[in-house]
C-alpha cells in the first residue's frame, strides 16, 4: 500500500465475537472432535466466509437443502435458527441433530409459540431472506407478518388486531427498528410488545461503540461479511453519522486510495468476524503509517451460553480453535 495520512487507529470496544457465535462455532468444533468429519451444517454456521473456510477444512460440509445430507449423519443448525418445518424433515430423517441457533433467538422462538397457542397473531420487523427471519417466521404455519420498514406497516394486514403482538430480528440497526417499532404502535395501539427487546446485546452494544467512535475519526472500516446482517449495519450507521466507511471480507479488500487525507483510522468487526482479520487489518493500516493503536473505552461482555447436551468433552481446550 502507498504512505497517506493516516496516524492512527481507533479499536471500537465490544466488537467481533458475541456469545451466540462463539457458542455456534465451538459446537461445529467439537462435534468434528468428538464425531469426526464429516459434520453437515444446515446454512453457513455464522456469516463469515473465513469461518466458514476454516471449519470446511477441518471437515464440516454445509449444505442448504437437507437432502444433501446421508442417512445417519450429524447435522447442525446454523446460529440463525431453523423453522419448524426444517426441524421435523431432519428429525424425520434420522439425523443426529445439534442446535447451534442462538439462545437469544430460540427465546424469540419460545414468545412467537407461546402466544400463538394464546391466539396470538404477530408482526415481525426483519429483512426478508434472511435465515434468522424465515426461522422465526416459520415457527408457525400461519399469522406472522413481516414488515421491514414504515411503508410496510402501512400495507400490513393482520386478520385481528386485539391479540397482536411485535417480534424483532435480532441483528437490525437499533434506530430503524425504534422508528418501525413506532409505527407499529402508531397503527396497533394495543399491540404486545416483549418485556426486553429482541435486538440482542451484541447488536446493540456494537452499535453504541460506533455511535461514541465515529465523530472521533475520519474513517470507519468495519470487518465482516456481505452476508452478515450486524456488520452490514455498522458500516450504515457510520455513514449516516457522516463518516466514510467501508466494510471488508479481509485485509486484502482494503484500498489505499480510501485513505489518502485521512488521519485516524477507526476499526471494528461484526459480531461473526474473527479477531484474526481485526489483527490483519490492523498490520495492513500501519504499513499505511498508522503508528499508534489505541483500544477505546466501551463494555465488557462477559455473556456465556452453555453448549447443547452430548457435546461436552473432558478436554475444554480444542485444538485450532478459531478465535
Ligand atoms: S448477534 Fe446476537 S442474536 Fe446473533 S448470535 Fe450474536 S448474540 Fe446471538
């Protein structure tokens, strides 16, 4: 890379990893130690192609439709979660199955049956396509509508509005949700809405750590996937809040010219990438002349899910483990 202007890096304090994640990636880990290769995994296990790689050459296959998969094989749902139809063919199958869906999406999935069995009808705020979205979406077979933005709400029909209630997807941008959520309310005044929000604390917390970031630099270089949700609304905010911003696969998407007359460099990466890319960025914005790396203020996670059940092994420490 040429020299340019830049001085500094700013490290945005929680980024990468969440919990759910973690938890996700140490399931696919451990069922290849424990089972052996091969072990299928229904959708990409987080969206992040550098995980996705890793995990592909120690042997995990991912697949999209179940009937890739061979009689008797070990399947794993990906972090995003599953509808109920997906979970009935692969236990009709006969795989051996572990959930990797994120405990703070499976609550999500416990409110939407929960009061659907109450007669319960739902709004749900989301992207369409979106795996984490068809999941929820397809905990039932009917009376859940999706909206995803204030036009939709406009548009939605419900077939009753006194037992309505709202459910979010867990990784949209804060603000927008807020705003939807509003309009929401504005149309449905008696509409239910959950005690905590659906948005997750990883979410959340990473965007807060954008928000007190990105006056302080004059760029913003987010790491994560095209895929991922979180990280794509990172790279949104900083833009909205006026600062450049760009998000990159790895190191090597990185373009000098993004560069030249800026001075501090902000850093952060969604919650599925890596801090092995975070590492490399950093070496590839020094040789730009960054000198200092300074890490900001921000929260400590210290958020931990247990692992399914048949997956705990003696050894805690696996051998490889992506981090
Ligand atoms: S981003 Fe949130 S919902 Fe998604 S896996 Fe992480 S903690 Fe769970």
């Amino acid at each position: 890379m040429s020299e340019s202007g830049v001085s500094e890096i700013l490290l945005a304090e929680p980024r990468g990893f969440c919990a759910g994640v973690d938890r996700a990636i140490e399931i696919v880990e451990r069922a290849l130690a424990k089972f052996g290769a091969p072990i299928y995994v229904r959708h990409e296990i987080v969206h992040n192609t550098y995980v996705v790689n890793e995990l592909k050459s120690k042997g995990a296959i991912f697949i999209e439709d179940l009937a890739e998969v061979p009689p008797g094989a070990t399947l794993i749902f990906s972090a995003h979660g599953v509808s109920k139809a997906v979970q009935e063919e692969a236990h009709a199958r006969g795989f051996e199955v572990f959930d990797a869906t994120c405990p703070l999406v499976t609550k999500v999935h416990v409110e939407v049956a929960k009061l659907a069995k109450e007669g319960f009808e739902f709004i749900m705020i989301g992207h369409k396509g979106h795996p984490e979205v068809e999941g929820t979406m397809g905990q039932l077979s009917s009376g859940i509508h999706l909206v995803e933005d204030v036009a939709d709400v406009a548009r939605v029909q419900p077939g009753q509005s006194d037992k309505l209630a709202v459910v979010t997807q867990t990784t949209l941008s804060v603000d927008d949700a807020a705003e939807i959520a509003a309009a929401v309310r504005a149309r449905f005044p008696k509409i239910r809405e959950p005690k905590q929000q659906d948005i997750c604390y990883a979410t959340q917390n990473r965007q807060d750590a954008v928000k007190i970031m990105s006056p302080q630099v004059d760029i913003l270089i987010v790491v994560g996937s095209p895929t991922s949700s979180n990280s794509n609304r990172l790279r949104e905010l900083a833009q909205r809040l006026g600062t450049d911003s760009y998000m990159v696969d790895s190191a090597e998407e990185l373009r000098p010219e993004w560069f030249e007359g800026k001075s501090r460099v902000g850093l952060t990466a969604g919650a599925s990438a890596p801090e092995v890319l975070v590492d490399e960025v950093i070496d590839r914005v020094r040789a730009l002349g960054a000198v200092s790396v300074r890490k900001m203020d921000g929260i400590q996670e210290t958020t931990k899910f247990p692992l399914p059940k048949g997956l705990k092994l003696d050894d805690q420490s696996l051998p490889g483990h992506i981090s």
